[in-house]
C-alpha cells in the first residue's frame, strides 16, 4: 500500500483574511496641496468612468485639471488607511430655468478588485448630502450607464430615481 502525503499549504497572512470594517472608511476630499500626487489615480479614474458625451483626450484631462485647481470640481477619495476604494468627483450645477442647484456626481469609479461594504456607500453618500447642502443644493445628480450603479445607487437611498434617463443624441450633419 502506498501512501502519499501531500502538504498543506502555508497559513495564509492573517491580514489577507481580515477585511476593513465599514468604520475604517472614509470620504474624503482631496485638497490642493494633494492634487499633485493624486492626480495620476485621478486621471486613472476618469479614464474609467467620464460620462459617454465626454471626450476621452489629453485636452479634456487638462481641462479638468484645471477646474479642479480652481474648484470647479471636487475630487474625493473613499479610503481606509492603506487602500483607496473609489475615487469620484463632484461639480456644483444650477438649473438655469428653475434656479435650482444640485451636486452632480461627475465620475464614480470603484478601483478593481475593491469591495466596499453597503453601509460605507450610504455614510459616504451622507457626508456627500452635507457637502451638497453647504453650497445651497437641493439634490445630488449623476448620469451612468452602468445598470450597476443605477442600482447601487436605490440600495444607497431608496427615494432615488432611477427611471429618468438622460438621452444623448448627437447632432444630425445637413447633407
């Protein structure tokens, strides 16, 4: 009779197998003295998740760079202490004809492989709600068509509609 003998593997690294808890999040907004050590994860994100109308070349990264060292738009970070999770960006907007303002979500992306726990995406979006409330908005926006996030975005706050859609419909060329 033979016997084979096989070996275990390795223990695996403790740390590997515990997961951050939802109180070990963060939302926060990157400020300016941090643009520039930011700003290639940054441009990483909105190279994964600018709106679709949004042209994807290096004149609109600049673009953006600008708006953000003028704070046009704000860029966060939903983070622990040693991993960023998601990285999104935020711009103030006015209906012209209402006179209304809300925060519109310019770009959410999710880094790959990171998971975060529901209730991190609620308390983000709850400081995000109080960031939007101190400059006079009367909602958070944004547009994706990522029936993913759509979701993600009722689970986050069930009064969400997710039923309007932006329609895009590019310009008909005369003959």
């Amino acid at each position: 009779m033979t016997h084979t003998t096989t070996e275990l593997p390795e223990a695996p690294d403790e740390s590997l197998l515990i997961s951050p808890k939802p109180e070990d999040f963060r939302l926060v907004r990157i400020e300016l003295e941090q643009l520039e050590a930011a700003w290639p994860a940054i441009k990483q994100s909105l190279e994964g998740s600018m709106p679709v109308r949004t042209p994807e070349a290096e004149s609109t990264f600049a673009a953006i760079l600008t708006a953000i060292q003028a704070r046009g738009i704000v860029p966060w970070v939903v983070r622990t202490d040693k991993d960023i999770f998601a990285i999104m960006t935020t711009v103030k907007k006015a209906d012209e004809i209402s006179g209304h303002f809300f925060l519109m979500i310019y770009s959410l992306y999710a880094m790959p492989g990171m998971v975060m726990p529901l209730r991190v995406w609620v308390d983000s979006f709850k400081k995000l709600s109080k960031y939007a409330a101190s400059l006079g908005c009367e909602s958070v926006i944004m547009e994706t068509s990522s029936e993913e996030v759509a979701h993600l975005a009722k689970r986050i706050h069930p009064q969400a509609d997710i039923e309007t859609r932006v329609i895009m419909m590019p310009l008909v060329e005369e003959d």
